[in-house]
C-alpha cells in the first residue's frame, strides 16, 4: 500500500524510496517485529484465560513434556498471521498477483491450522482434524495458488497473445519454460512437466506445509529454520525477479517475483517477535496454525520462484524431519519395529538423554548449514 507514495516522489526524494525493495523490504521487517511484540504479551494472557488447559500434551511423548509444557496456550501462530498481515499489506504492491497468491495460502493454511487448534484444544485432546479432510483443503487452497501463479507469469511472458482459458491450457500442455522445474547446479536446463506442473507445485506447498509441522515439536525448533529460510527465499525472489541478476547467475528469471521478498521481510520480523515468546521456555506455542501457514507460505514462494528443489535443500532440516517420520511408519509396518526411539527424529534425540535446547540449537546449526548450501546452487552451475 505504501508503494502508492511513490506518485509524490517528483515532490520529494524521500516518496522514491519506496520504489525499492530493498527498503519496503526493511520496512516489512520493522513493521512485523514491532507489531508482534506489542501483541504478543495481551494476546498470550487472553489465549491462557480462554484456552485454560491449553494444547494437550501427548502421553507417548517424552516424559518430560507433561511437566514442562503442560498448560501453554497453542494457536500463537496468530501473532505472527497478525503481524505478517499487517505488515505485508502495508508495504507490499497489491497490485502483484504473487503477493497475493502466497497471502491465499498462506491465510488459508493458517484457517485449517486454526480450526484443527480449536478441535484439540476444545477436545482435550491431540487429534483434530482428520488426515483426509485437512488435506483435501490443504491440496484445494494449493491449487488455486498453483494456477493463479501459472497464469500471472503466462501473462507476464507472453504481453503480445491475447489471453484466453484456451492459449493458457495449450501453454500448460506445450512445453514451455512455464511448467519446467529447474534444477540446481545445472544451467539452463529443467524437467519438462507439462501440465503436470500445477500437480507438483501443489504437492510442494502442500507438503512443506506438513513438513513445517511436523518439525513444529520443541520450543523454538521450528520457527528459527523458518526465518532462516525466509532470509534464503529473500535473497533468492530479489535476484529471479531481477533481469541482469538471474541473467549474470544462470537462473529462471520471474518477472515480478521480486516483490515476495516484502512478504518474506514481514515473516521474518514477524518471527523474530514470536521467539521472545517461544524461546525456550515457551510462553506460548505456534500450533498447526502458524506450522502450516509458514510452511505453506515457503512453499508457494518456491513454486512462484521456480526454486522448488532449492527448497528443499534450504529447507532440509524440516525435509529430515518429514523422512524420518515416513521411514518410522514404513519400517514399523513391515517388521513391527521402531527404526528410532519416536519420530519425528528430534524425540529421538530427546528419548537418548539429549536436552531441549541443546537439540534446538544443534538444529538451528543444520538449518544454516542447508540455507548456505541452497545459496551455493545460485553460482555453482
């Protein structure tokens, strides 16, 4: 919204700077930190008094957790939606058909996390929503993103077509550099998915989504990888939305996706603000509402990026995590028994004796470790 000042900047130099991202960007990070620890501390009181109990700890779990964590309120990922909302609208061009391709995942994941918060917390109980329902929305929400992404950058690339349902499916099914998936450390060259694009950009939001919540297990496990990742993703939508950057690096160039790293800056301060509440010990737990909805927004800025397999290796602690709760589950009902003590992985580690915060902070090492490999593939090709 504060992008319009930039009509005054004939007046006035200061107006100009708001036609950077660069600096909307640093606003978007500002804005989000200040707005989510002036909310944090009324907004925990009032979910304390409403929720009483609050999120249900699970008995099979570490031990432990019945007597640290009993009693923390959960849906705190609303200060980060709150704060990441507000922000983004402020600073971010509503006129980009990316910023609000991932603001509808992103709002969207965040509702069925709310509403499968709102099921433990009433029910007492860890169960929410069931698997199929939830990822029915999940996989609903994925695909409009999908699509609208895919058609905002047809649009984008082809200025000189008119622009019909028909010349986007025939895109779709012919080949073009619109529905390719590029990947890392080779240069100008992808797998041609054809229309089968939408169904894998869809698996990716979906599945990082579910990926991020899994990972979602310890205090301030979770929302350290999502900021590093976040600052990642940042970096990379300013140089694919740049012509001579993604030129000069060998990279897909996306018109306009440069704009997403406004909606990353405010996740990013928004995240910073939360983990005053969430360090350890936390005062309060994001819960499937902020999990999903951050993991989804990551996802969807992979697919509008073209750098869906960068993400996973930027994102590779929580790809771990999933994979280690897959290969429990595979292994468990093919011999019966349990590869690791519990998944996802970082129980194991607690079940060995490990202390929550050195596994917490021995995960935020990995999560730079991956973020620096992930930015390698940038120049290594």
């Amino acid at each position: 919204m504060l992008e319009l000042l930039t009509q005054y900047s004939d007046s006035s130099q200061f107006f100009n700077l708001f036609n950077y991202i660069t600096f909307r960007t640093g606003g978007a990070i500002v804005t989000a930190m200040i707005l989510a620890f002036a909310i944090g501390a009324p907004f925990i009181a009032w979910l304390r008094k409403k929720q009483g109990k609050g999120q249900p700890i699970r008995e099979d779990g570490p031990q432990g957790h019945l007597l640290t964590k009993k009693g923390t309120p959960t849906m705190g990922g609303l200060i980060i939606l709150i704060s990441l909302g507000i922000s983004s609208l402020l600073w971010a061009d509503l006129k980009n058909p990316y910023v609000w391709s991932v603001l509808i995942v992103t709002v969207g994941f965040g509702a069925i996390g709310f509403v499968d918060d709102f099921a433990k917390v009433t029910k007492q109980h860890h169960g929410g929503l069931s698997a199929k329902l939830r990822l029915l929305f999940e996989f609903s929400i994925a695909a409009v993103a999908a699509v609208a992404m895919l058609a905002a950058e047809w649009i984008a690339t082809t200025p000189e077509q008119a622009h019909t349902i028909v010349g986007f499916w025939n895109a779709l099914w012919g080949g073009d550099p619109l529905t390719a998936v590029a990947l890392p450390f080779i240069q100008g060259w992808g797998v041609q998915l054809l229309a089968f694009y939408a169904l894998f950009a869809m698996i990716v939001i979906v599945g990082f989504g579910n990926a991020v919540n899994l990972t979602d297990g310890l205090d301030g496990l979770a929302i350290v990888p999502v900021m590093i990742a976040a600052g990642t993703f940042g970096v990379i939508c300013y140089l694919v939305g740049r012509v001579d950057y993604s030129q000069y690096l060998g990279i897909p160039h996306v018109a306009g996706v440069g704009e997403l790293s406004t909606i990353l800056g405010a996740l990013l301060g928004a995240s910073l603000g939360f983990l005053w509440y969430n360090a350890p010990p936390a005062r309060v737990f994001m819960g499937d509402t902020g999990s999903l909805a951050l993991g989804g927004l990551l996802g969807s800025v992979a697919v509008a990026t073209k750098h869906e397999i960068v993400l996973v290796i930027v994102g590779g602690l929580f790809v771990l995590e999933t994979l280690s709760v897959m290969v429990q589950v595979a292994v468990f009902k093919r011999t019966g028994k349990r590869l690791f003590l519990m998944a996802p992985i970082h129980h194991h580690f607690e079940k060995l004796g490990w202390q929550e915060p050195t596994i917490v902070i021995r995960f935020w090492i990995i999560s730079v470790i991956f973020a620096l490999a992930g930015l390698a593939t940038l120049k290594l090709r």
